[in-house]
C-alpha cells in the first residue's frame, strides 16, 4: 500500500466521508430518542381516575379514558404526523380551559359564530367536513374550540391587567444600587520602603536587578520618532480643492485608464440607490442598460482632474525648502504636519494613510518627498519626511538613579504582597483544615446526586454522564466555597489579633454608582475609591471576608477585605427615571415569564394536580 | 284607565330594564370590544395591543360596563375596570371596585383563594392598598407621557444612507426648538459621527468634526447648554437625545442616537426624538472601525438634515 502523504490524506477524507454522517445520526438519533415524548396508549381500564384538581374551590377529576380521548382530539387537530402531543400538553390545555372556566370566561354562541365562519355557510361546511374526515364529532370540535378561545381570553385579561406598583419598583430598583460597608486591611509597599533602604541597595545590587529583568532597560527606551507633514485629496472634501480656472478636457482613454486602474476603489463608490442599474436582464430596454464606467463617469473626470492638482502640487513641493502648508492651501488639498511623533502616536493620527506609515516615514530619505502620488483607500497623498530620531536605549549609569527608586520599590512592593499573601495563605489552610470533613461529605454526596440524576434521566453516553457528574462538582465546589467564607472571618480575626492589626472602614457606598461613575483601578485615589468597585464586594454576604487578596498593582498596595454590612437604599434615592426604568424591566421580566403561567409545573402547582398514573 | 296603567306600568319598569344590562351575548361582545385583543403565538412570542392608550380602554371598558351587569361578564367587566382604575392612578376608586367584587361575588373565581394562593381580587387589593400607602408617605413624581408628533421630521443624509426622525414636542419644546433651529442654520451640514459604539450608539453633531482635526470633536460645543426635559421614552433603539453634560445639563449641539437599549443614559440624557425609519442605516454606521477612543477611522459624513413641518 502506498505511504505517500497524498494517499494517506485521502484515506483519512473517505473515512470521514463514510463514518462521519453515520456517527452524527447516531447523535440525533439518541438526541431524537431522548427528546421524543413517550406515546400515549390507549388505557387498559378507562376508568381509572388519571388525576385530580382543584379550580374555584372544588375538586375535579378526569379518567384515564377520558384524558386519552382528549389526547387523540388534540392530536388530530394541534398534532401533525411528524409531531405527538405530549401528555403535558394535554393537561396544559384541561387546566388552563378549567382555570378559564372558574374565571367566569365564558363564549357566547355568537364569538363561536366568528370563529367557526358560522354565518359563511361555505366556509362552515369545509370546518365540519375536516372534523369529520379526523373522526372528530361536531361537538367535540365545537367544544374544543370554545376551550381555546377561553384560555385565549385568559391570557388576555391577565396580561391587560397586570399591575406594577411603586414598591415593586423600588424592590427592583433597591437590588441594583444596594449600599455597602467594607472593612479592609490595607499593605502597602510605601510602608516598606525604609525597611528595605536598610537593606542591600549597593550598586552591584542595582547592576544584577537591571540585568536579571530585561522589563526594567525597555521601560527607559525612547521610540524612534519622525517629523514629517502631508499633502492629502479626500474625496469626502474635494469639492472645495480647486480644480483651475481652465480645466483640460479629459479623454474618454484616459478616464477608462484611471477606471480599470482604481476599479476597486470607484466601484465601492457607486451609491447604494443606483446599484440596481447595474442589475439588467433581456427584459430591460436597452437605453436602460448601463455600465458601472458610465455611472462613474463624473466621479472619475473629477478625480483625474483633482489627481492633476495634486501631481501638479507635488512638483512644486519638490523643490528645496518649499513651503507644503502653502501650496496645499493654494490647491484646496488637506495638510497634516506631525512633529515628535512616535509609532503608537502614528497609528492613531495617521491612521487615513495606512497601517505601516510610521515605517515608511521612517525609511524615507530626510528632506525628500515620498515617491509619486501614493493612495490608502480613498485619500491620495505624498509626504516630505523633515526629520527623523532613532530609538534610544541608556545605559544603567544613565539612569541609575531611577532605577534605584524601581529597585526600592519593587522590593517594597513584593515584602507589602508576601505578608498580604502570607496572612490570606494562613487563613485559607485553616479554613481548608476545618472544612475537609465536609469537603469529603459533600463531595460524596455530589457523586450519589449525580449518579440517581443519571438513573433518573437514563442517560448511556460517557459525555452525557460526565456533564451531570461536573455539574454535580460544581455545585459541591459552591457550597464549599460559601463554607469557606463563613469561617474565614473568624480566622481574619484571629489574625488579626496576633498582628495587632486593626480593619479601617469605608463608609456606605453604592456599588453600582461606583461602577457607573468609571472609578477604574488607574483613577483610584484611595482605598475606599479602589475597593468601591471591585467584583469580589458583590459576591460576599455581609460578615464574609473576600477568598482572594485584591492587588491594586498601580498603587502596590494589597487589600484583605471584608464585607460589614449591606442595606437598601433610601426610597428618596429612587428619582422618577429610575422608577421608569426599573417599570419597563419588570414589564418586560414578566413579559418573558407569561407563558411559564400556563406549563405544567405551575399550573401544577396552582391548582393542586394530582396525576395518579 | 287601562291604558294609563300599562304607561305607568312601562315607566316603572324602565329603571329595572337599564339596571339588568343585556343579554350575555352583547355584554361579552360589549367588554370583547372594550378591551385589547393581544396575540399569543404557539412558540410563546405575544404581541401586545396597542392600538389605544390605558385611559381609552378605561372609557371604554366603563361604556360598556352597564351592557354587563347582571350577566356572567359582569365580573370581569368589573376587575377590568378596577385594573385600568389603578393603572391611571385612581386607586381609591380601583380599592372600591375591587372590594365591591368581593362582597357580591364572593365565589366567582376571580375572588376565590386557591390552597396556596390568593386570589387575583386579593393581589388587586392588597396593591391597592400598598400603592396608597407608599404615596401616602412619599412624593411619587410621575415623568410627563411623551408622544412623537407626526406632523414634524427631520431627513439625516449620510453618506451611507438617509434615516429619518420624529420629535416629542410635547414633552421637550426647548430641545427640539433648538434642534430646529441648527439645523436650519446648516450647522450639522458637512459633519461626521466622531465617536460610535458598535450596535449600542452612535455621537455626532459635533461642529468641531468640520476642522477634520479629530482632537478636538469631543470639544464641539455652543455658548449655551440645555436643560435636561425628562419623560417616559427612554433610551431605547432609535432614540435620540443631547449628548448629556452630567450636571443636569445637556450639550447644545452634540446629540447621541441608540441602536441599542442604553439604560445607563436614562438618568443623564433626555429624549427628544426617535428615528422613524432607517434605523439600519444607524446600525452600520456604529460598526465603523475604531480606534480605542470609539473614533471611526473612516468617516460617516453627515451630508445635511432637512426639516419638514
């Protein structure tokens, strides 16, 4: 058998090609087969009771004949070949019908009439004709109509007549704008900074601190920078460039030349409301019939002309010292001059001219312009290059000084995170300590849940199982979690006792005006700022302490904190927007969650179903 | 003699014949017509009626609520018309009607408790109740209902396309005047959308954008700002409102337009208008590249606004 690559890879392509759709319909078969209801069969003995309920006060009850028979009505007129009726529909519909009853939402003859098309004696027919052909009686029909038309009713006269309050809007609003109190030790790099100047500061310290971290010489390097300004034709502003007082008369070759050279560029030009000239088919007249060169015509006799304007400019810039600002205000062009600009500067400011315009300002000659017209999407341009500065790496006894300071810092900074860490790493081993009972009960009770869920659902395939056990995990890690940061406070205290350290407290705060107002961990000033808008606050109950040291790395400060209290907020602080807003969501929630009053688990639940088999 | 007996006899009866309503059949087809009619699609999708406004179903549901009494739409007719008592804020009257279901239909199923839960008449008085209570000890501001007038619009022509707008003169005359005013002024001639959110807003209006300097575009600003006129349209998709200042104030000129919900500016820009048609053409305009401050690389002109009345 040949071993070529070739060979080998068309192998691999046919048994994909073969085993693939046979595998992925396995797939949607066990899909399919665990989806699928289970079908409905006819009851061995009718007239056992299938269930029970209660609506308006008294008790119902439907047999089994009788819930198969409604079955088979639903199936016929709901269900189609492809699609069985589940059970549960069945029951949405004889309780949500019962519900409508007890409501008092009646149908009169005269809504039937509408519904049935009674008065097109025609169309009535054709109704009553289908049934029959079912097997379904008129009367059943009829009344499965009136049933669906009251549960219709229902859902209308509760969805016109929900009411939200003023307190349920202010329950809404209070979950969002919650007021917190955090407690916090704070370490900080600043209070480490004598210790460390009492330490090894000498100059061989410094020499192996900037050799040993290639970060610190980069943070010194200054980029390479040009000067250099442009002379520019947007087409978004070429109707003030000035074309000449006696415009030269542009011929059809050379606008075809500009068109088969730009054709990208103009084609993307053609406005939208004339694209569909363009669509032609043997039905439209020939006069009718146009091509995208004449559409562009216009465009292209006034961008050649412009273009002239702008080769003409550029031989006047070509000359020693000439003035660009000038010339480009002679012709109506744009200018642009960047001074000490450096490639991320370019790559915002300069961006109309391309990507790379940083390198190819840099790699042009000083004093020079660029070579011809060049052209970034729609803008032409050219540029002179004034002035260029290489990049610049110091040496250590340059800046060494100021290395000095990063070394102190750093090593204060990393004393400040260690008895951080160190402190948090303690409390989490006692926690972990006290809690691996309960970490070994729980994780065996998340094996026996997973595995009667298994069971339960009768799942076969390892991927399936797997999913159930690590969602089983999963919430055993929760649960722990929440153990965890129940007794860390104790163990904070702890502590806190032994290091003589005391928590500092912020005042009550609103989480979600903190967020909103943008205290982002660079504009932090304080602590309190800082901590305002951490995510850990949110997640802690009040007495919790956060499961993680927080870093503010641009402070060098590390935070061990703890949640002291949460309250609602004033109903005064709730404006009549913010009442608005919080209506509209509620609206929309309940909007949403409609259709749930109508399945099974909450009808269920509301009348009292019992089903017996 | 006799017949003066059967004239006394029909002049007594009247009174009778008015207070027992009609029949069933054109009590239900009196409150059918009186209410909404919402759609309610197989795959749980409603669309809501709304053709008419809550207090002209309140009307209406009150027309029609004499047709019912005494028939079995009675009390239906009745929790509606205490529904959409509440809803227009009359809820001692809504209190009233609800409490009177209680006392002439105690088993109707409207006002019977379920094993575990309370009746719907219960829930209505209990938010009855709760509802004068919290307005009882606070001041409940209501923002004014705003209402596009369809008699005024403005036409946007971009350079992707043109979108159209109404305005809410209703509820922000100043805002909109000096919309008007600006734009028969030209000043939003020959400008472009300076900063845009990818299918949440979009900014433009900036006089600033017209130096084509995009340093100074946030800076575009006239001597003189707006006053913040809230209501209830919020910062839906389409709508369009003063770029907001943040001190109770809005710009003069700038103006943001949402493609999305923007529920954080609700507090801090009030809207004025909406975009009525082309909202599309806001959509692509707020995919256009960016760099990190949200400024288009590529400019989206602002060729012109017209201003039909």
């Amino acid at each position: 058998m040949s071993r070529s690559p070739l060979f080998q890879l068309l192998l691999v392509l046919a048994a994909a090609i073969l085993f693939v759709p046979s595998l992925l319909g396995q797939v949607r078969k066990e899909r399919r087969e665990r989806t699928e209801p289970t079908p409905i069969r006819k009851p061995d003995d009718p007239t056992t009771v299938k269930g029970t309920w209660i609506v308006g006060g008294t008790r119902h009850e439907i047999t089994a004949g009788e819930f198969y028979e409604l079955h088979q009505l639903l199936q016929k007129l709901e269900g189609t070949a492809q699609r069985t009726i589940p059970e549960d529909a069945v029951w949405e519909f004889l309780l949500s019908a019962a519900e409508a009853q007890s409501f008092g939402l009646n149908v009169t003859e005269g809504e039937l009439d509408s519904l049935l098309n009674r008065d097109d004696p025609d169309l009535y027919e054709g109704v009553l004709a289908r049934w029959e052909a079912e097997g379904i009686s008129k009367e059943k029909g009829i009344d499965y109509v009136r049933k669906r038309q009251a549960i219709n009713k229902l859902k209308n006269l509760l969805l016109n007549t929900d009411r939200i309050t003023t307190q349920d809007a202010f329950d809404f609003f209070k979950k969002e704008h919650l007021l917190y109190k955090i407690g916090y030790l704070a370490f900080r790099a600043a209070d480490h900074i004598e210790e460390v100047k009492q330490g090894d500061i000498s100059d061989s310290a410094i020499k192996k601190y900037w050799s040993e971290n290639r970060a610190v010489p980069q943070r010194f390097r200054s980029p390479s920078k040009v000067w250099a300004e442009f002379v520019f034709l947007d087409p978004n502003t070429f109707q003030k460039a000035k074309v000449g007082t006696e415009p030269r008369k542009l011929t059809r070759e050379e606008a075809l030349d500009f068109f088969h050279k730009n054709k990208q560029m103009l084609m993307a030009q053609i406005p939208p409301d004339k694209q569909h000239l363009l669509h032609f088919d043997e039905n439209t007249p020939l006069e009718k019939v146009v091509s995208p060169f004449e559409l562009l015509r216009d465009k292209i006799d006034q961008m050649l002309m412009l273009d002239q304007v702008l080769t003409t400019a550029r031989k006047e810039a070509d000359e020693k010292g000439a003035d660009l600002a000038a010339i480009a205000a002679k012709y109506g062009l744009g200018y642009k001059k960047v001074e000490d600009c450096d490639r991320a500067f370019a790559l915002t400011e300069l961006r109309p001219f391309g990507f790379n315009i940083f390198t190819a300002l840099f790699n042009a000659e000083v004093g020079s312009l660029s070579e011809g017209i060049l052209q970034q999407g729609q803008i032409r341009y050219f540029f002179r290059l004034n002035k260029k500065k290489d990049s610049y790496l110091p040496s250590l006894d340059e800046v060494k000084d100021q290395v000095r300071e990063m070394f102190i810092t750093s090593k204060a900074t990393e004393l400040a995170r260690k008895e951080a860490y160190g402190l948090m790493n303690a409390m989490n081993v006692k926690a972990a300590a006290e809690l691996a009972e309960q970490e070994k009960r729980l994780t065996a009770e998340a094996e026996a849940a997973a595995a009667d869920r298994i069971r339960e659902l009768g799942l076969t395939r390892p991927q399936d199982k797997n999913r159930e056990k690590m969602l089983a995990r999963g919430r055993m890690r929760r649960e722990l979690e929440q153990a965890k940061r129940d007794i860390l406070p104790k163990y904070l205290d702890e502590a806190m006792a032994e290091k003589g350290l005391k928590l500092q407290e912020t005042d009550y705060f609103e989480y979600q005006m903190a967020r909103a107002a943008d205290i982002q961990r660079a504009q932090a000033k304080t602590a309190e700022e800082f901590l305002q808008s951490n995510f850990y606050i949110r997640s802690l109950k009040p007495g919790q302490v956060a499961p993680a040291v927080i870093d503010d790395n641009i402070s060098k400060c590390f935070y061990i904190a703890k949640l002291l209290d949460v309250k609602d907020p004033p109903f005064e602080s709730m404006g009549p927007v913010d009442a608005m807003q919080a209506r509209a969501r509620i609206a929309q929630l309940a909007q949403n969650a409609f259709s749930r009053r109508f399945r099974l688990p909450e009808l269920r639940d509301r009348l009292a179903l019992v089903i017996k088999n | 003699m006799k017949y003066a007996a059967i004239i006394v006899g029909l002049a007594l009866s009247l009174p009778v014949i008015a207070q027992s309503g009609g029949d069933e059949a054109s009590a239900w087809k009196a409150l059918n017509a009186a209410i909404p009619s919402n759609t309610f699609e197989a795959n749980g999708r409603i669309t809501r009626d709304t053709r008419r406004t809550d207090s002209e179903v309140l009307k209406a549901v009150e027309k029609a609520l004499p047709k019912t009494r005494g028939t079995s739409a009675e009390p239906v007719a009745l929790y509606y018309h205490g529904s959409y008592l509440f809803r227009a804020d009359r809820f001692q009257e809504a209190l009233n009607v609800f409490e009177d279901m209680k006392k002439r239909f105690p088993d109707h199923g409207l006002c019977k408790s379920a094993p575990k839960h309370s009746s719907l008449v219960d829930d209505a008085i209990a938010d009855c109740r709760s509802e004068m209570a919290i307005r009882a000890k606070y001041k409940i501001v209501r923002l004014p209902h705003a209402v596009l007038n369809d008699k005024i619009k403005a036409i946007f022509h971009t350079s992707l396309g043109d979108f159209e707008a109404q305005f809410y003169t209703n509820v922000a005359p100043k805002t909109v005047a000096n919309f008007k005013k600006l734009i028969e002024e030209g000043l939003y001639n020959d400008t472009y959308f300076h900063r845009v959110w990818s299918f949440r807003r979009i900014v433009g209006g900036s006089p600033n954008t017209k130096n084509r300097d995009r340093r100074d575009d946030d800076q575009g600003t006239l001597s003189y700002d707006l006053p913040l006129e809230l209501s209830d349209a919020l910062q839906t998709a389409g709508a369009i409102s003063m770029v907001g200042l943040g001190n109770g104030r809005a710009s003069g000129c700038m103006f943001t337009i949402c493609v999305h919900d923007q529920p954080q500016l609700n507090n801090t820009a009030a809207v004025f208008g909406r975009v009525t048609k082309g909202l599309e053409i806001v959509r692509l305009i707020s995919q256009q590249r960016t760099d990190d401050d949200n400024n288009p690389y590529d400019h989206v002109m602002l060729r012109s606004v017209e201003w039909i009345e």
